[in-house]
C-alpha cells in the first residue's frame, strides 16, 4: 500500500512536472515566434529607412552638384561682365584721348588761324 500510494504520488508528480516542462516549451516556442516576427517587422523598416536614406543622399548629392554648376555659371559670367567693363573702359579712353586729341587740335587750329 505505501509502495502504491508512493508510486501514485511519483506519477502524479512526474505528470505535473511534464505538463509544468510541455507548457514552458510551448510558451518558449510563441515566444520565439513573436521574437522572429519582431525581427521581420525590423528589417523590413530597416530596409525602407535605408531606401529612404540612400533616396535623400542621391537628392543631397544632385542638390549639391547643381548648386556647383550654378556656382561655376556664376564665375564665368561674372569673368564675362569684368572683361566687358574693362573693354567698355578702353573704348571710353581711347575715345576721350580722340576728344582730348581733337580738341587740342581744334584749339592749335583756332590759334593759327588768329
């Protein structure tokens, strides 16, 4: 009888410890199902913040290399407009020389002829 009761509780003991053991392992797996879900989830928004990085880079970099050409656009017209001036500025010098040179003409004329 204490054999059998003995060997009773040992079942009864043995059951709840496999049953306790199969519901951690159960819990252990949905846990590791919500883990690989989480995981997924992750690295599709990596991949999409990672696109979308990689996205404004290029835009930065295009944006960077038309500010440049505008930049250099800039340099040369403004190279264009000082060589224009200074031409501009000859132009008017020699024709204030023709002035200055016709007017002293001019004037040697006047006094000869008085």
């Amino acid at each position: 009888e204490i054999a059998a009761a003995t060997k009773k509780r040992f079942f009864k003991i043995s059951a709840a410890e496999a049953e306790e053991k199969t519901k951690a392992q159960a819990e252990a797996v949905e846990r590791i199902g919500m883990l690989e879900a989480t995981h997924k989830r992750l690295d599709r928004e990596h991949k999409v913040t990672l696109a979308e990085a990689q996205r404004l880079a290029k835009v930065a970099a295009d944006e960077e290399k038309s500010r440049r050409e505008v930049e250099q656009q800039k340099l040369k017209l403004e190279e264009k407009l000082r060589i224009e001036i200074e031409r501009h500025a000859m132009i008017a010098s020699s024709e204030d020389k023709w002035r200055l040179k016709a007017a002293e003409t001019r004037k040697k004329l006047e006094e000869e002829a008085h």
